[in-house]
C-alpha cells in the first residue's frame, strides 16, 4: 500500500489552506512575517516540484549527486549568510566555512565506515539532512550572538576597558546566547520516539526497511546533527567574535 498523499486537487487546496492559515496567524500575532510565510510555503512548491523531476536523473550518477551536493551547500550558506547579517555580500559567504567543517568530516566518517553506502540514493538525502541542520545551528548561532552583542553593548566596552582582547570581550557577552541555538536537536535527540518520528525513520519505514533498521538510521542522524551542529555553532560564533560576521554589531 502506498503511503505517500496523492498529487492532485485535494493536496493543492490542502497545502494553500495551511499556508494561508500560518500567514493568518502570524499576521494576528504582529510578528510580520505572513508574506515570508506565503513566500517560503510558494518557493518550497516549486522547488519540490524541479527536484521531483530531476532527482531521477541525478541519482543514475555520482558526479550529478556530487553538484547537487554542492548547489545544496552554496544555498545553504547563502540563506544563513543572509540570516545573519541581512546581506548575501561577502561577509556572508563566511558560513560556508560552518557548514562544511560540519558536515564534511561526519559524511566521511559514515562514508568510510560504509554505515553509509557510497551510492547516490544513499549518500544524497544523508547529506541533505545534515547541510539542513548545519544551516540552521549556523543562523540560529550567528544571530543570537549578534542580538547579544548590540543589546549588550555596554558590557562588550566594558570588557574591553578591563583590557579584554576584542575576540575575548565578544565571546563572553554572546556565548551564553548562541549556546541556545543547540537546544532544538538536543530536545529532538531526547525525545525522538517518545514526542516525534523523525522523517529518516519515517522514510525509511515506509521504504520497506523493519523498525529496527530505520530506528538505526534515525539514530545515526541525530547523533551525527549534534556533531554536526556542534561544529557549526562553535565555528560560527568565532567568525561572529572575530568580526567575520559582524553585521554591524560592536565586535
């Protein structure tokens, strides 16, 4: 039995329902953000759509899946770039270097160890997962610690007047803050089985694997997020401390 929705009418009126209703909601709640809602819930449609026809033809070479990783990697590092310092100029090109030093040496690990097999439809939606996760520890982090740094801009001085380096002087105001950009995969990593199925074990269930294969690889997704995501955080509030991705902030 095929568990998937069908593509038709009823899944398009659905999908607008929710849109609309997220929008709604956030126009309510003054968080101005119902145009990104409509915006991002339009943009996933489209894209979904390209990469469903294209996903096939990808997967028949290594070489495709290899540009399709690295396109997924320079999206990636532009969304969170732009996060951050509300440009996609230079400066923001810096998260590139995160989410690579994350996901890089974790992906070759599982490679090496052949938990992962070096095949196209093995290797692609693993290494989409963990660029996902190193973008979002990289926005979280970097924007935390730069909401720091501006709100608590008399206590960056101060450090600075004790005779603080300007590295040091940063990390101690906006450390405690980009800290909390971990907390969502380690509450998912926590409760996983007990709140949530996580789309690894649900797609590997549905693939035709048993439970407990697909609890294995949701398992080797989690762990490998909070490495991965580790990596990022840390990463990404040196390039903040350092200035890199200042945004304007006093660092």
């Amino acid at each position: 039995m095929n568990a998937a929705p069908a593509v038709g009418p009823t899944l398009g009126l659905v999908l607008l329902a929710l849109a609309s209703a997220a929008a709604l909601l956030v126009r309510l709640g003054g968080f101005g953000l119902s145009r990104e809602m409509l915006v991002a819930a339009a943009r996933a449609t489209v894209q979904l759509a390209v990469v469903s026809l294209l996903i096939a033809a990808v997967l028949r070479s290594a070489g495709w899946t290899a540009a399709f990783i690295a396109v997924m990697v320079v999206v990636a590092s532009g969304t969170s770039g732009r996060r951050i310092t509300g440009t996609v100029r230079r400066r923001a090109w810096w998260t590139a270097a995160p989410i690579v030093a994350g996901v890089v040496p974790v992906m070759a690990l599982l490679m090496a160890t052949t938990l992962v097999p070096a095949r196209p439809v093995a290797v692609l939606p693993i290494a989409g997962i963990f660029i996902g996760g190193a973008m979002t520890a990289t926005a979280l982090t970097g924007r935390r610690a730069l909401d720091e740094l501006r709100t608590r801009r008399g206590e960056y001085e101060g450090g600075l007047a004790l005779g603080l380096m300007p590295r040091d002087a940063a990390l101690e105001v906006c450390r405690p803050a980009a800290a909390l950009a971990l907390i969502p995969i380690v509450d998912q990593t926590r409760t996983v089985g007990l709140v949530t199925l996580p789309g690894a074990f649900v797609g590997v269930l549905l693939g035709g694997a048993d439970p407990v294969e697909a609890g294995a690889t949701q398992l080797l997704v989690l762990v490998g997020l909070l490495a991965i995501q580790s990596t990022a955080a840390l990463i990404t509030l040196e390039l903040v401390a350092t200035g890199r991705l200042n945004g304007g902030a006093p660092a």
